[in-house]
C-alpha cells in the first residue's frame, strides 16, 4: 500500500477547461524551444559522420542554434531553477557540437551525450516504461530532425555508405514513434473520453499520435530523393516533438466525475488553489466542502442561485448544500468576485439520503478519505446509517470500565439515526447488566456518554464544557463513541475520552492525518475517513479497544506578544496530529469485558 507516497498527492487536478495548476507560459516557451534546438544540434552531431563536406548555410544555422540552446540553458538557471550542473552541461555540449562540426567523428560523441540529456529533460523524472517510451520518441524525433537538417545542406551524394537506406530508416522512424505516440495515450489513462479533446493534455497528446501517423504515411510514399521524404515529414516531427516536450509541464486532467462516486477536485480561485469535496454527487441535496483555509466561498450550479460556504456543527471548514440537477453540470466556486467551475456528473439514480442531512459531513469526511487513496467506489450508505459489530463491542467495554470506576449513573445523549438509536441500545444494556442506572437528562454526578453524530455530540460538549466552567460537572467524565474522535468536538472540553481499536500516534494513524492536512487544505481526520482510506488494512490497525484520553495540551494560553520562559514550545500545531493543539494518549490497558 503507497499511503506515504501518495501523502502529499490528491486528484485535485482542476476540471476540463480551469487547470487548477496554470502553465507558465514563459516556461513552457522556453523549455519548448531550448529541448527543439538542442535536439536538431544533437541530431546533425550524431548523424554528421555518414556526410561528406557540409555546407556553410547548415553550419551557420547549426551555430546559431547550438547558442540558443545554450544561453536558454544558462537563463534556466535563474529562471526556473534548472539544475545548475545539467543546464551548464547542457550548454557546453550544445557549442561543442558547433564547433566540432567540421571534424564528423569527433561530433557524434558530445551529440550522443545531448540526445542522452535531452531524454532526461523531456522526461522530468520519468522512470519505468515511462522513461522507455520517452528515450524511442525523443530519440526517434532527434534522428528524424538532424537527417532532415543535412539534407538541406548536402547534396544527396554526400551521404556516406550503401549500408544507409534512408527510406526504409524513415519508415522504421515513423513507426516508432507511432508506437510511442500509443504506448503513451494509454499509459495517460485518458483513454478516448472527451478529456482527450477537452484538455489541454489530451489535445497534445492527440497531436502526438495523429502528427507521428502522418510523417509514416509521407514516409511510405517512394521517392528518388529520400531526404525529400524526411524534409516533407518534418514540420509534423517538429510539431510532434513540441507537443512531447510540452507534455511535462501541462496539467495531467483529473479523472472524469463519476455519479455516485463524491468528487474531490481543485480549482483556481481568486489566486488561490482550493481544493474541493463534493458528496454524494447525486440528483438532489449535495454537500459542496471546502476547507477553512479557503476563506469565504460561495457555491452555485451554473446558472442558479448562489449560497454561501458556512460552518457546520462539529465539522471542519465551510459547506454549501446545492441542488445538482440530473447528469452533468457545473458548480461554480467565487471568490472574491472571481469564478471558476468543476464539473460534475450526478447521473439519474438517488443518492444515501443521511449524505446531505446534519451527518453529511462525517459522511463526505468518510468519503474524503477513501479519495485520498484513489478509493472512488459508490457512496451507497454513510457511518451514521449503522453500527459496525467493533463499535458496538468498544461501547460494551467502555461501560464496563465505567463500572470498574464505579460511576453511579451514565448519561447517554443519543440521536435517532440508525446507528444511534443502535448504539443507545447497547449502552443500556450493557449498563443493566453492570447495574449502572442510566439517566435520561444531565446528570453532573455521573458520566456523559455521548453517541450521537457530529452535529449532536458537538452542542452535547459544547453544552458540557460550559457546565463544568459554572460548577463541578461530570466528575466520572466526558465519554465520546470512537466515531466523535474529531477536533472540533473533542477540542470543545479540556479533556474527554474515546475507546478506540487504534493508537492515533501510530505511523499509519499519523501518515493518514498528515495525507488528509496535505490533500485539503489542513483539514484534521476522522476515524471513518481514516477506516476508508486504509481499506482492508484496517484490519492490521484494528486491535484491543484501549480508553484514550483527548486532551488540549496549550494548558496555559498566553496572547501572542506575550513573554513566556526561554526554550517554551508556542507552537502547538504539529504535522500528523489527530487533534489541532491536542494530544491523544492511552489511559487504560487493554479491555477485555
């Protein structure tokens, strides 16, 4: 399982037509050309000891590209932050080139070395048949320009060797690059749906495969002037290699919205990347999430009225609930009067109908999680709409250790969702059977238990922390089912407790709180977000159920500019944590009963 490769990444590649992640055109302009002109430069270097004298005319051109190449690669540097040891290389191989070009043996070596660079440049990183398909394409296109450059400058009896056949090497070219023209439509998992020809990404892609297809096709017409096939060929190749080279720096688009299957994306609003959930991308009600980072946001289906992102109780940044109509349509986010639209695609079929009402966003949170391992699978039923067989046995333990602690009375707060009411029941039994009276309203002189949802169990602390401030209150404790482990719930007392099957301080715990604060916006993680993105690893994580206690750990607030003891920690909001400024640690072995 990759969880802590795929940390920092999500599918938050903006929708068709808004690239979340622009392209600098600057950029991309001089990348585009520094890779063509070196490639030509390599391609006349390697291809120079099958010629015979060459003219002044290529040699002048050859010249004048090579100090292109080179003084881009310089400008590289500064501008885009290009290794500073390959750019100079780069640049030095370029000129040697040029200036070797009189000497043809001594020319192809330095050449092979640029060609070798060039790969790498195109390939950014690329490993694996990736890398591959970028060595036949780049070094295909590289041939093809520098024998299409010598024919312009040579006389067709220059060219050295029978053993050259420069027609049939042009129809091998051209199938090559087909092939890894094809080889990389499929490994782009684009496929043929519209992303093919609505991104920017397909279209250059497109280009590749349909450009390589015509240079074969001009290539297998016979000629008695084979460099006239290459020189026919080569406006396609050059292009081709363009497009190739621009691949790298375009947006990869997202993957095309699914009904059913909520939908995290990215879009550019306001200067700012947003990233966005919406659940359950069903006909009617949707929740619309963006996280606290993204400031003030209104939401809108195209063309339709515009309500405003707002806090939800015991959930994390702001949510919109937006009417999405039957098949596909657009949200459009503003800013700041500044728009930008994701696409959706809710299909026809209902969606779980709690994925929109006040436990929605436990709901879209257990989603999020799932689409942060590229889990995007049917949302057919949300955490509130039933009791998993291991919550139920944590709340049996959890009773009796209150019954170890000899509490004199529990206070139950549930709600009446399925798994509330579910939950209710346990308890109670579980309490008969340890002959805990169970009370109906407040009882300071006991223990709170809470199972509600988020929306419930947030005013339950709420009301309990305010309490506990006008008098003692709860002297057994504040007791929170494992699915409230959420830190704008737990967060709202100094300290309450959670029986939970997991360490929040384990690696796996902390890898997946830091996936979720890096894939949206710092958003804290939720026990059923956590479940879905582990999958059925969940299995390895889920053990004995231990009482963990939840605990705020800034005791002694002070104002910003405050004095404080030299070598005191301030910050308080460390990477992986379960609860903002919290902590979370056992205070209970094991439970066996």
């Amino acid at each position: 399982m990759d969880q802590m490769d795929q940390m920092d990444q999500m599918d938050h590649g903006a929708q068709l037509g808004t690239g979340s992640a622009g392209i600098d055109a600057v950029a991309l302009l001089l990348r585009l050309v520094l890779l063509f002109g070196s490639a030509v430069v390599a391609g006349v270097g390697l291809l120079r000891p099958l010629v015979g004298a060459v003219g002044r005319r290529l040699t002048v051109v050859v010249a004048a590209l090579a100090g292109i190449s080179a003084v881009l690669a310089i400008v590289s540097i500064l501008t885009v932050g290009a290794n500073v040891v390959g750019a100079v290389v780069h640049a030095a191989l370029a000129v040697a080139i040029a200036g070797l070009l009189p000497k043809p043996g001594a020319a192809r070596w330095p050449a092979a070395a640029l060609v070798v660079l060039v790969v790498i440049e195109t390939a950014l990183g690329s490993s694996g048949i990736d890398f591959a398909v970028d060595t036949v394409f780049v070094a295909g296109a590289t041939v093809w320009l520098g024998i299409t450059a010598l024919s312009l400058g040579v006389a067709p009896q220059e060219w050295r060797g029978s053993s050259l056949r420069l027609g049939p090497l042009a129809i091998t070219l051209g199938g090559l690059l087909v092939l890894a023209g094809g080889t990389q439509l499929a490994l782009s998992g684009i496929g043929f749906d519209r992303r093919l020809y609505g991104s920017a990404f397909g279209v250059a892609l497109l280009a590749i495969l349909v450009l390589a297809l015509v240079a074969t096709v001009v290539a297998a017409v016979p000629r008695a002037d084979p460099g006239r096939t290459y020189r026919f060929g080569a406006a396609a190749i050059a292009i081709g290699f363009l497009a190739w080279s621009a691949l790298a720096a375009i947006p990869k688009p997202p993957e095309l919205p699914v009904p059913g299957v909520p939908l995290l994306a990215s879009v550019s609003v306001a200067d700012q990347d947003v990233p966005v959930l919406v659940s359950p991308q069903r006909p009617g009600r949707n929740l619309v999430h963006v996280p606290a980072t993204a400031g003030e946001v209104s939401v809108a289906v195209e063309g339709g009225q515009a309500v405003r992102a707002t806090a939800r109780p015991g959930a994390e940044g702001s949510w919109a609930e937006v009417d999405l109509p039957d098949g596909r349509s657009d949200l459009v986010l503003t800013k700041d009067d500044s728009p930008a639209k994701v696409e959706v695609d809710a299909g026809t079929a209902e969606g779980a109908a709690s994925a929109a009402g006040s436990d929605g966003p436990e709901c879209a949170a257990a989603a999020l999680g799932g689409l942060l391992n590229n889990r995007r699978t049917l949302l057919t039923a949300c955490p509130s709409d039933a009791l998993s067989d291991d919550d139920a046995d944590a709340l049996r333990k959890l009773v009796g250790f209150l019954a170890e602690r000899r509490a004199p009375v529990i206070d139950l707060v549930a709600d009446e969702t399925a798994r509330g009411a579910a939950a209710a029941k346990v308890v109670r039994e579980a309490a008969a059977r340890k002959n805990i009276p169970v009370a109906p309203g407040q009882s300071p002189d006991g223990a709170l238990v809470v199972v509600s949802g988020w929306d419930l169990g947030y005013r339950t602390m709420r009301d309990a922390a305010t309490a506990q401030r006008e008098k003692p209150a709860y002297g057994y404790g504040l007791y929170a089912a494992p699915w409230l482990l959420h830190g704008p719930i737990v967060n709202l007392v100094a300290s309450s407790s959670i029986p939970l099957r997991f360490d929040p301080r384990e690696q796996l715990a902390v890898s997946y709180a830091v996936t979720v604060g890096n894939g949206f916006g710092g958003e804290s993680p939720s026990v059923a977000g956590f479940r879905n993105w582990l999958g059925d690893q969940w299995r390895s994580v889920s053990g004995e159920v231990q009482i963990f206690a939840s605990a705020q750990v800034n005791a002694m607030p002070m104002y910003p500019n405050e004095p404080h003891p030299p070598g005191m920690v301030m910050a308080r909001d460390y990477r992986g944590q379960w609860v903002p400024e919290g902590t979370v640690v056992p205070v209970s072995v094991p439970l066996k009963s």
